[in-house]
C-alpha cells in the first residue's frame, strides 16, 4: 500500500526532539524507528547531529533505501495564508497576486511560494499560498544529502495527515471536511476544502485520556479555559448583535447561540459559567471518557466559528474522526448530545478505514506523506 516512488519518510518532531524514520516492510504494519536529539533545532549543531543520525540509521537498516525520501516537517516552518485580489482576466488575476504578496512578505525572494484559487466571484478572486524559506530547506536536505538521504519531496505534518487519511478512505479525497486525528499524546485537525489542506490545529492530548479512569480538565492540560470562558460569555451577552471575537468579527444568530449551552449564576452574584463547566461529575468510566472526549470534540465547533475567512469558501459541515474502533461509541455520544441540545452544523464520523488499513492508520502523519504525487500536491515542496 505504499507509493512506489517513495522509499523512506523521515519526520523531524521537533517538539520531543525526535526523528522518525518509516518505511514499507511488506507487513500490514510498516516499519518506524525513531533517534532523539537534544537542544534546540535547525541551529549549526542540530544540523551536524542530522546527519549523524541519518548515517546511523542508513548503517542500521541498510535494507531501506533512502534514494526517494520524503521529508515532514512541522506546520510552523509553513505560511498558510489568503490574498484577495479583483476579479479581472487569468493573467491581470495572477499579476495582482504576485503584487499582494510582494506587499504583505517583504521577504518575497527568502521564501519559496505555492499559489492556489480557491474562490472567485464577480468581484473578487480568492488565492491560497503555502510558503517556507529558502535557506532552511536548503540546509535541511543538504545535511540529510550528507547523511545518505536523497530528499525528493517535502510537506508539512498536517498535509501528510490529510494524505494518508483520503488514500485509506477514497470516498472522501475530493471533498470537504475536517479532520480530527486522535493519536496518543495529541490530537491533530486539518481543515480541508475540496480534498486541498488549507488549515491546522494541534491540542497536547489525545486518546491516553479516554481510559474512563479520571477526569481531565482542559486548564490543566494547556491555558486555555479563561479565554474561552471569556468568549462564551461575550456571545451568550451578544444574543444575535455584531461583535468582534478572538479577533475574527461574526454574527451570533438564534442557530450558533443554540450551541452555547445555557448559563447559571454562581451564588455571590460572580459571573456566569457556561452549563458545560457545571456539568454533573460523571460517575460510570464511559461517561468519564465522554467527558474527557467532549475536550476534544468542542474544538472542532471552535474552530469551524472562530475561522470565517475559511467558512466563506465552502462551510465544514463534517468532522471525520480517527479513532481506534473500541471507542467509537464516542462519536456517536457527541452526534446524540448535538441532537438533544439542537446544536447544528456538525456531524461527527468515523473515518471509514478498510480492515487492511488499520495498521497504518494510527500514524497517518508518517503513512500520508507516501502518497504526496496524489494528493495535496500544492502543498508539497
């Protein structure tokens, strides 16, 4: 199931200060070292322990041929952005382009760039871009050349992502969705319109937290419950009034107020918590899994209402789920919760993966990035 003009995937992880290494061994499960590094990356020394790690393991494994490696990288080293320009002739359209992003990257000619038009009307036409440097490619592949790498591609670990889910389930390679990558430690969405990544977001967690044992409480997770409580008791305020949000101006209307659920007032007369901080404290493991997995679930309502810019070009109205089987009834708790609290907009669903794909799909960010002359190919390097 792997793509034969690929031989090798390496994935520089640089939040664990880990390289991974992923290659096709004929089995149902591919095959994945990994070597750690210590200090920070993409410095003089990192690039020097590159390649000592690379030479390693080209000694190690002498089996898997690095001749066509394909590199991921994290999403930071990655520009995603919108320029929008007026709807004139192809080549008025293209030059207008280039010209508005000489104007907003005034290190142009630093950065390698990837266009794309995602929407055009009578009035204006909408391009995407996908940009990293120059000089870290450059250093990036020359020290993996040095360690026995050839580098024929490179893309970004949400892309990648995205590449193995639509080769594992075909149905969806040309739609558009959001995907929710649960994997151990993290869980990882991708935006996607029309079968094209044009967003990412990463949460620190993942399925170890839906073992049904204890609560997890997002705060404690990563410093992000004071902002949101902020938000939502600005929209339950808001009612259907203008107002600008996180830094993104939209309309709360009878529909979106629906899925903020209702707040009760503290005694003292503090301020209002929303309903889903005064939950019940569950008491059966598969309503503490359930509580656990709505962390994950509410991100993606986050995410689909804070990105308008996004919406405008096509709404999500789909979030596909990667999750192992035993915990689907999960998903099916969220989409019944969503029903009887009249939320709208959202449906969540499994990611229909064939029995001989289950194997590669708990690491569709190393699977995916063999199937880069398929997919998402604006988004390759």
């Amino acid at each position: 199931m792997f793509d034969s003009s690929i031989s090798a995937v390496i994935y520089i992880e640089t939040e664990t200060h880990t390289i991974h290494f992923y290659a096709d061994t004929g089995n149902k499960v591919a095959g994945h070292m990994v070597a750690t590094y210590s200090g920070p990356a993409f410095n003089e020394e990192f690039f020097e322990k590159l390649e000592k790690i690379i030479t390693a393991y080209s000694r190690k494994d002498p089996a898997v041929s690095l001749a066509k490696t394909s590199l991921v990288l994290p999403d930071y080293m990655f520009v995603i952005d919108t320029v929008n320009v007026p709807a004139l002739g192809k080549r008025a359209i293209e030059t207008s382009v280039n010209l508005a992003i000489g104007t907003i990257y005034k290190n142009k000619d630093q950065l390698e760039i990837h266009t794309f038009p995602m929407l055009q009307n009578k009035e204006i036409a909408k391009y995407g871009l996908v940009a990293i440097r120059k000089d870290v490619l450059s250093r990036i592949t020359n020290a993996l050349a040095r360690g026995g790498a050839n580098v024929v591609n490179i893309t970004s670990v949400t892309n990648a992502t995205v590449n193995g889910a639509m080769f594992l389930s075909q149905k969806i390679k040309n739609d558009t969705f959001m995907l929710m990558d649960v994997k151990e430690k993290i869980t990882r969405f991708a935006i996607v319109n029309k079968g094209r990544t044009i967003g990412g977001y990463q949460l620190p967690f993942g399925y170890s937290m839906l073992s049904g044992k204890d609560m997890v409480y997002e705060h404690k997770l990563f410093d992000h419950a004071g902002a949101e409580l902020m938000v939502l008791n600005s929209k339950e305020r808001a009612k259907a009034k203008k107002l600008t949000i996180m830094g993104e101006e939209v309309l709360v209307d009878a529909a979106e107020e629906s899925n903020l659920e209702s707040a009760s007032e503290p005694s003292g007369g503090g301020r209002k918590m929303p309903k889903y901080m005064t939950r019940p404290m569950p008491e059966k493991s598969e309503d503490i899994m359930y509580e656990n997995f709505r962390l994950m679930t509410k991100w993606a309502w986050e995410l689909r209402a804070n990105n308008p810019e996004i919406m405008a070009i096509e709404n999500v109205n789909v979030v596909y789920v990667n999750l192992p089987k035993q915990v689907h009834f999960l998903i099916d708790k969220a989409n019944e919760e969503a029903l009887r609290e009249q939320e709208t907009g959202i449906k969540f669903m499994p990611l229909a993966i064939p029995a001989s794909g289950i194997g590669y799909s708990r690491e569709l960010d190393l699977y995916g990035a063999n199937f880069v002359k398929q997919y998402n190919k604006i988004n390759n390097f």
